[in-house]
C-alpha cells in the first residue's frame, strides 16, 4: 500500500469521491506553523487544485473578525467545507483527508491504530514539547526566556520522547513503513515539531532522526508547505 494513497484498482473512483467533498473548500494555513503538515499531505495527494489553500498571517488570524467569524479559535490549520463546516486540528483534517483519499481503507486495524497513536503522540506530545518550547528558545533575551520550561523540555524530549520515535522508526526510512511502502501524514505531522527539536540542538544523539528529517524536507511538498 502507498503511503499517502490507497493502493486501488478504483483509483478514478477515490478521487471522483475526494473531490465530491473537498471541492470547493479552503484550508486555512500558516507557513512554517502547525498547518504546513497538512499542506504538505495535499501536495502529496495533488489535491491543491481541488481545495483552496488560503495563506494567512499570524497577525491577520489574531486580528480578522472576518476570520474569528468562521473560526472563533483563531488556529491553523482549519478546513472550512463547501456546506459552510469547520473542521479544526490537524490530525482531524488529516483523517478526514485520508478516508476520503480511502488510504486507509485497505489497511489492517493494527496499521490504522499505529498511525492514529503516532498522530496523536505528535499533536499531544511532541509538538507541545518542542515547537513550543521553540518559541521560547528564539526569544533574544535570555531574561525573558523561561530556562526552567527550556531545560526540562530538553531533558523530557531527549530521554524519553526522542528514544521513542527512534525505536518506531527502527532501520526504515520513515516511520510505519512495515505498513505502508513509503511516507505517510504520520510523517509530515512529525517533521514539524522535529525541525523545531534539531534547531534547539535537541536531535544530536540522534542521527537517524535527523537523517529521516532530512528525507522529508528533501520532498517537493515540503518545500511547497513551508515556504
């Protein structure tokens, strides 16, 4: 089975139905922010030119009533469907993507419980642990950086978090590649968080992690998400 795509005779079909629902809608996104992994999912399944992907700004999403109208939260990503509904959070967007791409459908339980866990473990874990923590490490005085949250952040990520995400990635390439015969969502949600980890210096004893890092951000969609 292809990562991102589900490996089917019907491909016509599953894009006839991918655009049924994702025509027409708008995914609110920010570069370099928490919604560049599903962007880069979208470019990975050639959807840009079914959805729109409406760029933003920091400042206009905390500032845009017009943006608080359709999303109160203020966040990225959100996915504002044809029929007028919200979808908030990336691993959200992220499934309803893939069910409607049935990448998943073809799949064993186990392999879509895996991927859920890893989703989940980004959005609940690691992003919170390293991307956050990112903002207080780029603050240029180091008076107003809170070093407690910086060094216990560093101690959690490098003696727990990063062994983990080692010991699910093993030898392959990308993660659950015993599933799946290339890259998956799973691994653009992890790029994000792990790009912030490897600026703090948090990735050093860990080079296959910073190899894998490297392999997503070689990609063509990377480059599209981010910039």
């Amino acid at each position: 089975m292809v990562s991102v795509r589900a490996d089917s005779h019907d491909h016509e079909e599953d894009e006839a139905k991918l655009k049924t629902l994702l025509e027409g809608a708008v995914l609110y996104h920010i570069p370099k922010s928490s919604s560049s992994p599903v962007v880069q999912l979208v470019h990975e399944l050639s959807l840009q030119s079914t959805l729109k992907i409406d760029t933003l700004t920091f400042e206009f999403v905390r500032k845009s009533d017009d943006y608080a109208a359709n999303n109160p939260m203020r966040t990225v990503p959100a996915l504002l469907l044809k029929d007028g509904t919200l979808i908030t959070e990336s691993g959200a967007i992220i499934d309803l993507i893939l069910h409607e791409a049935g990448g998943l459908t073809t799949t064993s339980p186990v392999a879509r419980a895996k991927m859920m866990q890893l989703l989940f473990f980004s959005a609940t874990t690691v992003f919170p642990l390293a991307s956050v923590t990112y903002l207080e490490w780029l603050k240029e005085k180091v008076e107003l950086q809170d070093t407690y949250r910086m060094q216990t952040s560093a101690m959690r990520f490098t003696g727990t978090v990063a062994p983990f995400l080692k010991s699910q990635l093993g030898k392959n390439d990308y993660f659950l590649q015993e599933y799946f015969s290339g890259p998956t969502a799973v691994d653009f949600m992890l790029a994000k968080p792990l790009g912030n980890a490897e600026k703090m210096g948090w990735l050093e004893a860990f080079p296959e992690i910073k190899a894998f890092l490297q392999r997503i951000r070689s990609r063509e969609s990377y480059a599209a998400a981010y910039e």
